[in-house]
C-alpha cells in the first residue's frame, strides 16, 4: 500500500461522473431510476400490446434480466462507494482501512 499515489480530486471527479451514472443527482436517477421504471415500462408494454404471447415473453424477459440488472446496479453503487472510502481512508493516512474498503469495493452486500 505504500506505493498508492493517488490524486484525490481526480479520482473525486470520476467518482462524481460515475456516481451520476448510477444514481443520479438526486440518488434516485441514472441507473437506479431506470431500474425503478423497468416493471412499470415492461407492464406498460405487456398491457398495449394486448397479446398473450408477447405478454409470455415479456414475463420471460424480466424473470431473466431484472435480478441481473438490479445486481448491476448494486455493484456499480459498491464501486463508487468502495473507491470513495478507499480514496478517504488513503488520505486519512489510515492504509489498512483504505485496502479493506478497496477489497470491499463492487462487492453486493448480502
């Protein structure tokens, strides 16, 4: 861990733009909002198409995809958490607790 060298407003900056990506400005946006109007969109669908077979498949399509995508999203939070605490505890001084969090880091908490 000595060898870390990083440069703490840059790796804020990707933080930030990642963060945007995954949640948004608010937490509920990005990734995460897509992730909450998925059902509803898919419903949306299932109901215009007025079709059983497309509603079928539809069905099919979210039991497959949903619990992949919703892991998708808890990994990408985990990382930009991960790396924001590794980053903190780096310049804290505190490297143990900077390679536990980097460890930690795009790990879905069970």
């Amino acid at each position: 861990m000595s060898g870390w060298d990083i440069d703490a407003p840059v790796v804020g900056g990707v933080m930030t733009t990642v963060g945007g990506y995954v949640q948004g400005d608010d937490g509920s946006g990005g990734l995460v909002g897509k992730i909450t109007t998925f059902s509803t969109n898919v419903e949306t669908a299932s109901t215009q198409a007025a079709s059983g077979p497309i509603t079928t498949a539809l069905g099919e399509f979210v039991e497959e995809y949903a619990g992949k995508l919703e892991n998708m999203v808890l990994k990408s939070a985990s990382a930009v958490q991960g790396c924001t605490q590794a980053t903190t505890a780096y310049l804290e001084g505190n490297l143990e607790m900077a390679a536990t969090a980097q460890e930690n880091a795009g790990k879905i908490p069970q």
